[in-house]
C-alpha cells in the first residue's frame, strides 16, 4: 500500500490513548500502547484517507465530535479488556 494512505482513525486512537494514560507506567510501556492500539483500531471501521486534511475538511462539528466519542469508547473498553486479561495472566 502506498505511503501517503493512512486510516484516518490512527492518529485519533493513539492522541486519545495518550491522553487516557497520561504519564502512567502503561504509556511507558510500548507493548502495551501498540496493544491498546491494535484493539482500539479493530473496533473502529476503517476510514482511509490520503491527507488528514481531505476528511478534516469535509466534517462538520458533530460528526468530528462523533468520531471522537466513537474512539474514547473504544479505548475505553480495549483498555478494560487489556487489564482483565493481565489480571488473569493472560497478557
């Protein structure tokens, strides 16, 4: 796949995850984020673009603010499944 095609949701789902996780020892753990990451981006559909800017460009407040919702859900409940499976040992 060329380079300059990317999944719009990515950079949504890890500013997000950053911002969940802040400056816990989970964010500096690189498995776990990309983990966190890979589960996030499987619940989400995907929304290629070329440039960021091109889907920017073309949604409105509410359908920005309804992706945005879309993708704390999803890294809320990745994060739930995260821990429960580390408390069982399953990670």
């Amino acid at each position: 796949m060329p380079s300059n095609i990317k999944n719009y949701y990515e950079r949504l789902v890890m500013e997000c995850i950053q911002d969940t996780l802040g400056e816990s020892e989970e964010a500096a753990d690189g498995d776990f984020v990309e983990d966190l990451a890979c589960l996030t981006l499987n619940a989400l559909p995907p929304r290629y673009v070329r440039h960021t800017v091109d889907l920017s460009s073309h949604l409105g407040d509410a359908d920005r603010e309804a992706m945005n919702q879309e993708v704390m859900r999803a890294v809320d409940n990745a994060l739930t499944t995260i821990r429960r499976r580390e408390a069982r040992g399953e990670r």
